[in-house]
C-alpha cells in the first residue's frame, strides 16, 4: 500500500509577475461582504453611540453607482421642511 503525502495549501503560488506588490497587499486587506450582511451590525453600532465607529470614518467605501444615487436621492429628499 502506498503511503500519501498530506500537504497544507496556503494559496495560490506567487510567482506571476503581473500584479504588482501594491494590488496584492491592498487586496490582502480588503473583504468583500454583502450590504445586507454589514448594514444591521452598523445601524446597531449608529444606535448604541458605538466609539469604534469614529475610528473608521474616513475610510473609503466602494459602492455601486446605482446604490450611490439612491443615497443622493435620499439625501436630497429627507431634508426637514422649512
């Protein structure tokens, strides 16, 4: 009977030349999820006056174009009458 050798993947190998260091190190701090996923967890922070959130409010977020203009919409529209 032949034994098996086990090995532990860790990912892709590195050798492609084509992505620079920048890409791969800013994708390795990046995660993609889902609105529905991170919008209850923030609406709850928002609430309970959570410090934490200071600490990432000029992060950049990357949204749809078509999300960012309903946002603008809402922005425009919830003004408080005069």
């Amino acid at each position: 009977m032949a034994m098996r050798k086990l090995r532990v993947y860790t990912g892709p190998d590195h050798e492609s030349t084509s992505r620079s260091m920048v890409q791969e190190t800013s994708r390795a701090d990046t995660v993609r999820v889902t609105l529905g996923d991170v919008l209850p967890l923030l609406a709850d922070a928002v609430a309970s006056d959570r410090t934490w959130l200071s600490d990432f409010a000029d992060d950049d977020l990357t949204i749809s174009s078509d999300l960012f203009d309903v946002l603008q919409a809402y922005r425009h529209f919830r003004r408080p009458s005069a």
